[in-house]
C-alpha cells in the first residue's frame, strides 16, 4: 500500500509505499482509509515531539480518521500508540476505540472537525464540572482547535466566551462564531481588564503567555472567592509555565490538563457520538481542504492556511 511515512523527525513524510499492516487482536480489522485530519497531534507525533513519542522509524502518522469497513460502511477511528497510523491507504482499527458513522455524513468534514472539537469538548465535559452560564476564555483562540472551543463553549451553554489570540483578522471573524468579546494578545486591554471573572479558561498556548494572562487575571479579580478553573490542552507558546505561588494563594484556582491519558479512551470515546451529531448538524463550523495522499508533503509544508487539510488516498 502506499502512505505518509516520516523516515526522520527533520523532515516532513514522504508518499512511498509501506507494509499493509495486519490485525492482530479479534477486534481489530483492516479498513480503507477515507479520510485523516492534518492537525497539530498529528505534526507533534511526526516530529517526535510529542508526550507519547515512541521515537520509532519509519511511521506513517495520523491518529484518527474515517475508513470504510469490509462491508461498506464508514466509521470513525482513533488509534493508539501505533507506528501504522491514519495517513495510508489502509489502516488496523480497534472496533472499540471506533464507531459507526450516520448516513450521509461529509466524512472528510467529520475528520476535519473531530480532533479540534474533542479537545475543549471533552475537556468541559469530563474534565471538569463546567455548567452552564458560566463564562470561559479561550487563550489561543485563533487556531483551528481554539476556533472550535469558542463554538463548543457556546454550544454547552457559556453564558460569556472571550475569545485571545494575536492574529487580528482571525480574531475578527470569531464574534460570528460565538466569541462575545475579542482581545488581541499584547495589543490594547489585557486580560486583566475584560477576563478578570471569567470561570474557566481553555488554554491552547501554555509558556509565558499563561503566566501573563494568570497574573492578570488573579491581579485583577474582584470576587476572590470565586473558583477559576485553568484548563491546560496545548502547549504552542512553551512546553513550561512558571506558575506564580501567589495566584495559587490568592484565590481558589485549580489547574488541570486535557488529553490523552488525563481522560481514558472509554470517556472520550463516549462523548464522540454526539460531537459528531453537533458536526453533522452544522452547528459547529470549520473551514477545510481535502488534498490527495500523494501530495502529503506540501500539504504537510502549509502551515500559514486558516483551512483544515484533510488528506485523502
């Protein structure tokens, strides 16, 4: 079969041919691959960088998609730790960490929008008890899985989403998305001035930006008895934050990470039928582009476009 394969954590995957691989277990099975979402995971996991890297070689990434069963129909697939990964013809699924998608669903759409939207989905649901009316700030609001957060924060009953992020023209086309006030990062008023009560945080940027934005919110709170709860999903501006002891002091903040492992396979897995109902419906909005398997690497080299790439074979 033919796939992406990374053959150095340097360079970007290259379209060669590769082993099929083979079920080994009785709940796995081979499908077709339709379709497999070029998102941020997936980039970490082809540099090495990320928490669960192997630093196995050759792999061929990709950490969920749609493909086609034996008997024609389609279902939506997360996989493991595994060096056979999503970008290929063909991949090895476990029917537990899958499920059956509807009739007539966009599958390149559902492998755009369900690794971006599961982040905060998830998060919010199983991570902590968000409640409705509650106001959240989405730090990294601009990116692909921080435009999804300030829908998916809406769509769970927010009653305020502040939406942060550096680029301007992205973060003028968030109010139509949800966002009820937008701050460009290091322009104009802080944090401190528009998110001083804000409940819970959805953080994508992690780094000296969070330390910032933590100061001034904990500077700036009115209510000190008020809970805040710091959700940590992504680490785009730094792997580390030095958090300061006396915002851990100075009001009841709680900090928690979101991903892999923090949730098990079973909570995510039973959040994921109605996310894709919430995308089916059209309620959650993405832009996305499908570009063929064989052009992995310039797809792969695109780093600038606000449109999701979706590859398929």
């Amino acid at each position: 079969m033919y796939a992406a394969v990374v053959t150095s954590f340097d360079a970007p995957p290259s379209y060669r041919e590769f082993p099929t691989p083979t079920p080994q277990e009785p709940n796995e099975v081979l499908v077709d691959v339709v379709a497999s979402g070029l998102h941020r995971r997936v980039r970490s996991q082809a540099d090495g960088s990320h928490y669960t890297s192997t630093d196995e070689l050759p792999l061929i990434p990709g950490v969920d998609g749609v493909g086609r069963m034996p008997d024609g129909t389609l279902r939506y697939f997360a996989l493991g730790d595994t060096i056979a990964g999503a970008m290929a013809d063909q991949t090895v699924i476990d029917l537990r960490q899958s499920f059956v998608l509807p009739e007539g669903i966009d599958p390149v759409l559902v492998a755009a929008a369900m690794n971006p939207a599961m982040s905060s989905w998830v998060a919010l649901r199983r991570r902590v008890g968000f409640q409705a009316g509650q106001s959240v700030l989405v730090l990294g609001a601009t990116g692909s899985s921080g435009r999804m957060a300030v829908q998916v924060a809406k769509r769970l009953g927010a009653g305020r989403v502040i939406a942060a992020g550096r680029d301007p023209q992205r973060l003028a086309e968030l109010p139509a998305l949800g966002a009820d006030t937008v701050v460009r990062l290091g322009e104009g008023p802080g944090l401190g001035d528009v998110a001083a009560d804000v409940d819970v945080v959805i953080d994508y940027l992690w780094g000296q930006v969070t330390v910032d934005a933590m100061i001034a919110i904990a500077t700036n709170r009115v209510d000190d008895t008020r809970p805040l709860t710091w959700i940590e999903i992504g680490a785009v501006a730094g792997p580390t934050a030095a958090i300061p002891s006396a915002a851990l002091r100075a009001l009841p903040l709680n900090i928690v990470g979101s991903g892999q492992g923090s949730v098990s396979t079973a909570g995510i897995l039973a959040e994921l039928p109605t996310l894709v109902d919430e995308i089916a419906s059209g309620a959650l909005r993405i832009d996305v582009r499908a570009v063929p398997l064989a052009d992995v690497t310039s797809a792969w080299q695109d780093t600038t476009s606000a449109e999701r790439i979706v590859l398929t074979p």
